[in-house]
C-alpha cells in the first residue's frame, strides 16, 4: 500500500506536482514519456530488493510488482546473504542502490541493484562492483528476473510479431525462432502495459498465469528496462526503442528494400538462365542469395568451402547474371560448424562445455559427420582467408553467414576450462560481421535474425514461425486461446535492421499448404506489408517472385525509409491490425471474415497500404479476391486468374479412395485422377514417405523425406483428358523403424526447374497433396501397416479467380495479370510468367495520358523483337486480348 500511495501521488492523481517520496529507503519517480504518465515507487523489504514493492501507477491503472527473482551460482541470492545487516540501501545522486551483502564459498561480495528512472523509463541495473571470480566464472548471477504480479495478463507480446492471448502456462527462449527480441510486451486486464527490456540479451521469456509472472529472465550482471503505458505495449515499445541506445550497421542503408530472391539448391547454368528472366522482368532492386555451392556440398568439412562445386562456367555465369543492373548478390556461409575432417582441424579450434566434453553443432546425417562448435575467439582468421579469396575469385556484392542470427549467445569454456561468459559470443559473431563487410564491402546477411547483433549484421531471413498448440515440424508450440502475427519486432528496430518478410517460405507455412501460408500467399505477403519489412521470395525466377516484386517492392522500400508511429488492433480484434507511419498507413486484415475499411473490402489476408505516392492492396474487387499497386509511372493489376506456369487448379482433380496392406512391408493407396485438359510432356508424378529422419538411419537429409514411393501416372495420362485409376505403391526400408509415416504426392515439370503444380486436392505442405498418414507397427514379416485418410483442408481454390472474370481497377479493366509503365510517349504492358489469355482495357485518361492516340501497338519478345499488332481504341478505351504466354506489349501514344 505504501508503493501505491507513493507511486499515486507521482503520477499526479492525487496532487498536481511531483512529490519527493519522505523515507530516504525508497525510491520514487514521475515517468512521462508519449506512453503517458506514470508513478513509480520501489519500496525495499527485510531482504531488499528481493521481497521489495515495486509499483507502476498510471492515470486509470496500476500494478504492483514483487520484487526480483535473483540467484547467484545456482543458490537463491536470499540464500547467500549473511552479516548482522545484510541489505544496505543507499542514494546515489538522483537513483537508489540496494546492497545485497552475501557470500560465494566462504569469500563475500555485493550483490547491487541500482533502481533509476531516466528518459521516461524504469531502469534496475545488477552488478557485483569489484567481484573476484574464480576460473569458471562464479560468483555470478544464474537468474534475474522481475517478480510476479496481481493484475491479469491479457495478451504478451515476443519474438518477430507474436500477440498470443489466454495462455496459461509458457516457457520461450531467446534466440532467432521464438523470442527473437531483447524485449517482451504485456497488456494487462486493467488498462496498464508495460514493455520489459534486458542487456546482455535475456535468456527466455517466463509466463505462469496462475502465479501472475510475465516476465524476462536473464543472467549475468544485467539491466533491466521498464516501459509502462495506457496505450497500448506497442506505445510503450516505441518509447524503448527510443531510448535503448541501438543503431544500425553501416550496411543498413545499402540492403533495406532489396527484395531477397533466395536459393538453396538447383543447377547453376538453370540459375543463371532464371537471373536473366528476372533482369528482364525488372527485378533488380534486389538480393539474390544462393545457399547451396560450397566445395563439399552443403554444411559438410567446414571451414574448407572454395573452390564451388561443379561446373565453375556455369557458376561465373550465374554470379554475372546474379549482379547484372546492380543486383546484390550472396553466397551462404557458415563459422558455427567445424568439421574433424577439414583441413587445419584441432579440438584447440572448438569450444566446451562445462563438464569438459566439445560442444556438438550440427550432424550431417546424410555424410554421417558429426560438426562441432567453434570457439569465438579462434574463426576469425579462418573466415578471412575464405572472404579474401572470395573477394578475389567471385566477389560478391553482399555475404550470407548462417546461424549467427539464430542461435543464442550463450555461455561456453575454451578447452583449458576457463569460463566465457554469453557476452564474448556475442561480440564474436559481431565482429564477425564487422569484418565480413569489411573485406567484402557489402552488406551482410543471416538466418532467422535475433536482435543481439544489432548494430553489426544488417539483415537477417526472418523466420516468423506459426504457433501451434500441438507442435510439429518448424512450428511455436503455446498453449493459447488465441494468436496472431504482429509487427513487434519493427516497432522496436525499424530502420536500424532489415527484416525480409517472414523468412524461408517452408519455416512461415509449418504445415500448411503453399498456396496459403507459404512464399507469394496472402498470408505471407500480408504479413511483409504489416511490419514495412523488405519483401522475400523463392527465386531465382517463378512466376509467384516476379509478383511478390511488381505487388510490394515499391510500397516496402518507401516504408522501409519510414518511421513506424503506432499500431493499434481495430475494435480490440487482433486479427484486424493497423499501423499508421510517418507518411504512410497499413490496414490489415488477417481474420476469417470480410473487412470494410477506408473504402476497400479487404478478405481474410487483405490489406490496404499507402507510403507517400505509393499505393497497394489485396482486396475484394467485383467479388474477386485481387491485387494492386501503384506508384509514379507504374501500376500493377492482378485479376488472380489460372495461370500457365503452375496451377492446374481447373484442370486436374485428384480423390483419394483408399489404402491396402499388401504384406512383407508393402502398400498400395488407390486415386482416381480426373484429367480435363492435357499437361505439357515434361511434367512428371513423385511420392515422398515422409516422417522423422530418426526413423530411417542413414539417410540422405532432404527435407522430411525418407524415401519415394511408386505411382501408376503415365505421361500419356497427363496429356489426355479422362478419368484414371491410379495407386501408388511403396515397400519400406528394412532399416525403418516403427512410426507414423506422411504419403505426399505431386507433380512437377522439370524442363522449368522444377516447380511443382497446384491443382485440386488435399494440399500439405511444399506444394504437395496428402495422400494419408500410414502408422508402421512392428518389423520384418510381423510389420503392420495402420493408414489414415487424409483430412479434409482448404485447397486455396476459392481465393483464385477461376471462373476468369474480368474485374476493374479502374485505369485497367482485365482478368489477367500485368504491370503498366509509362515512358514518356510509351506505355508498356507486361504480363506475369505463365500468363493465358487475357482480355485488356485501358482507360488512357486514367493512366495520365488523356486525349492521346495510339499511333502504334507491338507485342515485345524477350528477345525484344517486336510484332505489330492492332488494337480496338474508342473513347479512350483501348482494348485487346493477350497471348497465351506473351511477354510485352508495347503502346506508341502521339
């Protein structure tokens, strides 16, 4: 009651001035910042700042914390303090000390809380001054945390964006895949929120709903920020990221709006081909990163990567076609992984745990090798003997270094048994990047992308995963009541880290289907726009990268330059999110039903987004689910028709009927295909089993699969419409041990690098269909097979314009998919890859060139080679019908 009264009379409720708090043993301030005003009192107890009363009273809420959680060494510091006055509570100018008088082996020390308010913020600083810790690192703080709470949680806030709600019990780690940032948000019941920060990076996020604990936990000498607010946790992130002190790396400015066109495996010459296309269809303010080319293959005999695996011309020609028109261009590389068989390798290259063993990384199942950990201080100059010959040799314009930005610093000992504390990681990453940019002379890259390294790596693939309340492959497990994907992340570092979207397609979709949740859905796309994050896509060229481009690039680079001012969730539903920028605003709409917002009719995974002149939406247009964008001189329309390139969503329907349990580890799942218009000759069937690679030792890693099974699809099939029974056959691996298997089937063309087709089916993830899961019991001739019909899901079908209606976007009235750009007496229209045939009007007035004529039209080749062509014109309206598969056309205007 004595922390409330006094933190009351702060915040102004009670009297109109600031009161300096009487007893000299507590401390109190008046906290103003754009989150509102606010009292604090800290009211130490017998135990000081471990049973103090920590009060947070706003204008109409208020919260009383109970102290600090500390332990030293693994002992409750109350455990370890000792002396006839163990707690010295003390001033120090404008802020308080609290002395915790305790002892470590028979040897003291203080343990120091020093409580300040500055910059409109709360701060409470640990520390041991003078400290004498022995070889492994002790006396130190083991735990930190602030303590529980009365007030009812109502949502918390982590990670890249997640808001989750009705959580009872949950435990989230720092690092690149979950709570992804030095700062945790909580709304409470009442009104009140408050944002927690700490430095060093925290160690995980602790919430007990039961015990009224929402709260950070960190170790090592650390400080803690509190940010209170009665606007929300997103005002009082905002005020944090004012003040935390953080600033972006040098190579920031040189990558923000580059749109990241990734790669992992795949033939280099097909690369290069795929480049070209993507120069053609104007692709360049973008990242082109190729993860799979080292000398060994793929994270095997690190640090040894030069010279590329195969065909060096082809890798040239690639490189050429990755830089072309300035493109950025990065390879993959790796200083977390040490193998034993690399050349230069010592165990005095690693690092270690506690009870003296090498600390393991990564195993390559499909080589069988075992890597290790490297020891931070010992890469640094392995990784610049690599850059300087890549310098030389390949020269790339941008660096990819994998894992840095995932994994956690964490604690480790060099071999002779002395103690690293997290920090000396930290710091060696750093400048590990430091020194990458350095050589390289352009910006760098990692996976997943913590906030540790802030200030040091430039951009990270944000791995945003989907949370889930059962778990499974790349998923958040929490038990929620409700969730949602937030900009959280962008609130705090916007402007000082680059953040590609939702980061590696298969990591955002889990389990879903492509078509919904992965690379180009509006899922994904929606969630770029939300957070004003630098759009990201599989590439080097399909038709869904070359829409992601044309649909955000513009919009995202103007909002990238962009201060994020507020986020709010629209009638308190944290589905329907709004974030208003310094000259720009995004609605977003990732509920299940239609929202009616400034005019547009946004559908589940709609937006509307305006950043200066530039404009962008996923809306419901004529009852169709369309796209848009327009900025100076260009203007992208996209009537979300069939295409050519990958979607047979018309064209083929598959049923699943059912399963046999053939003996001797055989089985047969019955289809029947239904074929209404004939495939080009060079797709093909596949089958993947799928599961746990526990489940079958030794095998190859690749992805979830285990092994391919049969199927009885023929080409003569594919191109002749009809009904075909079908089934897939498969025999088990003797070596396969018990489990649930996943049977996932598709189609693909090979002779266009391999997309796999969308049609109408039970979509899984990757582009495939289900085909059941089949559970094994047993092993060699008693084995027993257990199937399970596939479930019913949403196939995406009914977010496509099937029936091709023709839908208005005012200048450009069409049911087909192209980008406008004027040039001067020109106007240029070009189709997305894959189109069919379109029907086009174009209302001149509206594209800004009223009363001109059309003196010209051409259909433009790639190869640019032009085709006259004639067009209807009449009152300013231009028609025509596209190609099948055109590229450009071309209108002459006088």
């Amino acid at each position: 009651q004595r922390a409330l009264e006094q933190a009351a009379r702060l915040a102004g409720r009670n009297s109109p001035a600031a009161l300096v708090p009487e007893p000299t043993v507590t401390f109190g301030a008046r906290l103003q910042n754009e989150a509102g005003q606010f009292g604090v009192s800290v009211v130490p107890g017998p135990l000081g700042l471990l049973d103090a009363q920590i009060a947070v009273v706003g204008q109409q809420s208020e919260a009383v914390y109970q102290g600090f959680a500390a332990q030293v060494s693994n002992l409750a510091l109350a455990d370890r303090l000792h002396g006839d006055q163990p707690v010295e509570v003390r001033r120090a100018g404008e802020a308080l000390e609290v002395v915790h008088h305790a002892s470590y082996e028979g040897q003291p020390f203080d343990a120091v809380a020093r409580i300040e308010a500055r910059d409109g913020v709360l701060r409470i600083a640990w520390s041991m001054p003078g400290v004498q810790r022995d070889s492994r690192g002790h006396p130190r703080y083991s735990l930190l945390h602030l303590g529980p709470s009365a007030v009812a949680t109502k949502r918390i806030y982590f990670g890249h964006g997640h808001v989750v709600t009705g959580v009872p019990k949950m435990s989230m780690g720092y690092g690149g895949f979950a709570v992804t940032t030095r700062y945790i948000g909580v709304d409470y019941e009442n009104g009140l929120a408050l944002v927690q920060a700490a430095d060093p990076v925290p160690d995980r996020l602790e919430h007990d709903q039961a015990a009224g604990l929402t709260s950070l936990v960190a170790h090592h000498d650390a400080t803690f920020t509190l940010v209170p607010s009665e606007r929300g946790a997103f005002a009082a992130a905002r005020v944090w990221r004012g003040q935390s002190g953080l600033q972006a790396a040098p190579g920031v400015a040189a990558i923000r709006g580059k749109m990241c066109i990734d790669q992992w495996g795949g033939d280099y010459a097909e690369a290069a081909a795929g480049l070209k296309l993507a120069t053609a269809y104007g692709l360049d303010e973008a990242v082109f990163v190729k993860h799979v080319w080292q000398r060994w293959g793929y994270d095997y005999r690190l640090p040894d990567i030069y010279p590329p695996a195969g065909d060096r011309a082809a890798f040239d020609a690639m490189v050429a076609a990755a830089k072309a028109n300035g493109r950025l261009f990065a390879l993959h590389d790796n200083y977390i992984d040490i193998y034993p068989d690399a050349t230069d390798f010592t165990f005095d290259l690693v690092s270690f745990n506690e009870d003296g063993t090498p600390r393991r990384a990564w195993f390559n199942e499909g080589r069988q090798a075992q890597s290790y950990k490297w020891d931070p201080k010992r890469f640094l100059p392995f990784l610049e003997a690599n850059l300087k010959i890549i310098e030389r040799e390949i020269d790339p314009s941008a660096y990819f270094i994998d894992v840095w930005s995932a994994a956690p610093p964490v604690d480790h000992y060099g071999r002779a048994g002395d103690f690293r504390p997290k920090m000396v990681d930290q710091a060696a990453s750093a400048q590990g990047f430091d020194r990458t940019r350095e050589l390289l002379g352009g910006p760098t890259i990692s996976e997943a992308g913590h906030d540790a390294l802030i200030g040091h790596l430039d951009a990270a693939q944000a791995d945003h995963l989907t949370a889930t309340r059962e778990g499974g492959r790349h998923v958040m497990r929490v038990d929620f009541q409700d969730w949602d994907r937030t900009p959280w992340f962008d609130m705090g570092h916007h402007g000082r880290f680059v953040l590609f979207a939702g980061g590696l397609g298969g990591r955002y979709q889990a389990e879903q289907p492509t078509k919904l949740a992965g690379y180009g859905s509006d899922d994904y796309l929606t969630n770029t726009v939300l957070g004003g994050r630098t759009p990201m896509c599989d590439g080097p060229f399909y038709r869904r990268t070359v829409m992601t481009y044309w649909l955000l690039q513009p919009l995202c680079a103007e909002l990238e330059r962009q201060e994020m001012l507020a986020h709010q969730f629209a009638g308190d539903n944290i589905h329907r999110q709004q974030v208003t920028w310094s000259a720009g605003k995004v609605s977003v709409n990732r509920g299940a039903d239609d929202w009616a917002v400034e005019g547009v009719t946004l559908p589940p995974f709609g937006f509307v987004a305006q950043a200066a002149d530039h404009r962008a939406e996923i809306s419901r247009r004529d009852g169709v689910i369309a796209a848009m964008a327009q900025s100076p001189g260009l203007l992208f329309v996209d009537a979300r028709p069939p295409d050519d390139y990958g979607s047979r969503l018309e064209e083929v329907t598959v049923e699943v009927r059912g399963f046999k349990d053939l003996g001797q580890r055989r089985f047969q799942v019955d289809q029947v295909w239904d074929i209404r218009a004939p495939l080009p000759a060079t797709v093909r069937p596949f089958v993947h089993v799928t599961g746990p690679l526990a489940l079958l030792p030794g095998v190859t890693p690749n992805s979830d699969i285990l092994f391919q099974a049969g199927i009885g699809l023929t080409p003569a099939m594919l191109a002749t419409p009809g009904r075909y029974e079908v089934t897939i056959t498969g025999t088990l691996p003797e070596q396969l041990l018990p489990g649930e298997l996943g049977l996932k089937y598709g189609l693909y063309d090979p002779a266009r690098g391999g997309p796999r087709l969308l049609f109408n089916a039970i979509p899984t993830d990757g582009d495939r269909f289900s085909a059941g899961t089949v559970t094994v019991a047993g092993s060699g001739a008693e084995t027993k097979l257990t199937w399970t019909a596939p479930e019913p899901r949403p196939t995406g079908l009914e977010r496509d314009n099937v029936a091709r209606k023709v839908v208005d976007f005012g200048a450009v009235r069409t049911n087909g998919a192209l980008r406008c750009q004027t040039r001067g007496e020109t106007l240029e229209l070009t189709l997305l890859p894959g189109s069919k045939a379109a029907e086009v009007e174009l209302r001149l007035a509206l594209l800004g060139v009223k009363g001109r004529q059309v003196a010209r039209f051409e259909q433009i080749g790639l190869d640019g080679r032009a085709t006259p062509l004639t067009a209807v014109a009449r009152d300013g309206v231009v028609s025509f019908t596209t190609a099948p598969g055109a590229f450009r056309y071309r209108l002459t205007l006088r």
